[in-house]
C-alpha cells in the first residue's frame, strides 16, 4: 500500500484514537477500583433481594455474577465501553468514502498514482488497528486495576488442635477486624480474553457496516446518521427481547445478540480447556448452537463481509464531482 495514504490515515486518527484510548482506559481502571471497594458479601446480599426479577437479563448465573472476575467482566458492557468503540469504528467507517466525498478531497486522491481499492483497504486497515488497540487498552485498564487494588475478606476461622490427634474443631474468639488480600489473587488478567476478543468482533462489525454504508453515500453526516439509526434501533429491539417472553424473537433481530462478553469470559473460566471451541456440543458430540467465541466469529465475518461489499460498490460506482 502507498506509503502517505497510511500517513495521511494515522495522521487524521491520531486525536481521535488518544482522547478514546485514554478514556477507555481510566475508565475500565476505575471500574476495577469501584469493584474492589465493594466486599463480595455486601454485594451478594444487595444482588440477591432482587435477583429474580433481573435475572433474565442476565447472560450468566448469579454464582459467577457473585465473584470477582464475574464481577470486572461487567465492564465489557458499560455504556462508556461500548460508546467509545462504537464512535471510534463508526466515525473512522464513515469517512472512509463518504468523508472524502463531502470534502471534496476524493477527487485530489484518486488524481494520484493509487487505486480505489488501496484507498479503501488503507483506511480500513487503520480503523482495525485502532480497534484492535482500544481493546487492548480495556484489557490493559483491567490488568494495571487488578494488580494496584485489594479487596477485603473476613479472616479464616481459627481453630484448635487436639492434643495427640489432628482433629481440628472450630475455636471461637469473638468478632475478627477483615484483612486484605490483594485482587489479584482473587482475578486474573488472561481470565478476560474472550471477553476483549468479543469487543473486538463488535468494533469490526459496526466499522464494516458504518463502511459499506459510506460506500454508496456522499455526505459522511448522512452516513453517521443512518449508523447510528441502525445502532439505536438494534439496541431497542434487544431491550424489548429482554423485556418480556413474548418479545424474545426481537434479540434475534439484531446483531446485539453476538454481543455477550459476560457469557464469554463466563465460558473461558468454566471450560478453559474448550472455551475457544466455535460452537457447543453436548455428551453426544451434536450440536447445540455458536458458542460465544463463535458468536465473535459471526461477527468478523459479517464485517468482513460488510467490507468486501464496500469494495465492489466504491470500485464500480461513480463518483460525483466535488462541490
């Protein structure tokens, strides 16, 4: 690829991708610390008043929900988190065809010794590198919170030996002060990988979408708009799905149904061995429906093929003249 065609992507970046990537950042790192503040049986006693009527929300039970990794795998789904990937691949997708177009600097481009496809392919290599790098950021955020904070615990009972034997029995001295253990012995890093793989596939797709959106389009604020039309529309039916029983069929109208990252990590640390497997099978070996790890494959692919349509369009299209 031209070399100042990726100069010229990472240069309009730059600023976008800092202001996102640190944001992201202090936030997932002071998710960590909130987290870290609440003791697990406060926070077991407060979930577990209303756990029934929030529990179809839920895409895992409330035994993983009531530990620390279950607890930090949350922050996959704050609005901040999914706000920001979402405007860094939807404002990168957009101004891939459309925000050359409405600036009338396409025309200046394609006078130049590069090819339609390059154009394409160059931004959409930098908006995938910026995706890829704010997760990383997120998983970075969850790494440097568990590793700085402690949480604490009530001591372990003490008790007493009997002499000649090693019979142990409960030796009760009255209320204990809670000591401090540090996070990490209670949560590892690696622990939420599927979950960042899943943020991943979430970013690809809406750049994808955003991308093909632009291809046909030339006013990029017209592109953002139909975006986030789609996003917002795509939300609402899978908050109606979760609503009532009877709406259910709404979550497999949209794309949010792939989106999982609790259930994730969840799989991860219950199957480690087979968390990465891309569909579920039962004792009998048939198969039982995409695994999340599969769901985040879905997704790729569809960007993916987002992408590819995007290609077709803005290579056989013509271009208007700029205004």
């Amino acid at each position: 690829m031209n070399y100042a065609l990726w100069k010229k992507s990472v240069h309009e970046t730059r600023w976008l991708l800092a202001a996102s990537g640190l944001g992201m950042f202090l936030f997932c790192w002071a998710r960590v610390w909130l987290v870290s503040l609440v003791t697990m049986s406060k926070f077991a006693n407060v979930v577990a008043e209303f756990w029934k009527d929030v529990e179809r929300f839920s895409p895992v039970p409330l035994d993983h929900l009531l530990t620390y990794p279950g607890r930090i795998a949350v922050t996959f789904e704050e609005l901040i988190v999914i706000l920001l990937i979402s405007v860094w691949a939807i404002g990168r997708g957009s101004d891939t065809i459309s925000g050359e177009l409405g600036r009338g600097t396409m025309e200046m481009l394609l006078a130049q010794p590069v090819s339609r496809s390059q154009i394409l392919l160059t931004q959409a290599a930098v908006t995938v590198a910026g995706i890829a790098a704010l997760v990383f950021v997120v998983w970075l955020g969850i790494f440097t919170g568990i590793h700085l904070f402690s949480v604490e615990e009530a001591p372990p009972a003490p008790t007493f030996t009997i002499p000649l034997t090693r019979i142990e029995i409960p030796w009760p001295v009255g209320d204990q002060e809670p000591i401090r253990v540090p996070l990490a012995t209670k949560a590892k890093s690696f622990q939420f990988t599927a979950g960042c793989i899943n943020l991943f596939a979430l970013g690809f797709f809406l750049a994808g979408m955003t991308t093909l959106l632009s291809s046909w389009d030339r006013y990029r604020w017209r592109t953002i708009g139909i975006a986030v039309g789609v996003y917002i529309v795509q939300i609402v039916l899978k908050v109606f799905g979760l609503a009532h029983e009877s709406l259910q069929w709404m979550s497999y109208c949209t794309f949010y149904v792939l989106y999982e990252p609790q259930a994730a990590v969840y799989a991860q640390i219950q199957h480690p061995r087979t968390w990465w497997y891309p569909i579920l099978t039962n004792d009998q070996g048939r198969w039982q429906g995409l695994s999340p790890l599969g769901d985040s494959l879905l997704l790729v692919m569809l960007g993916c093929l987002a992408y590819a349509s995007a290609l077709v369009i803005f290579r056989r299209r013509d271009l208007p003249a700029p205004l």
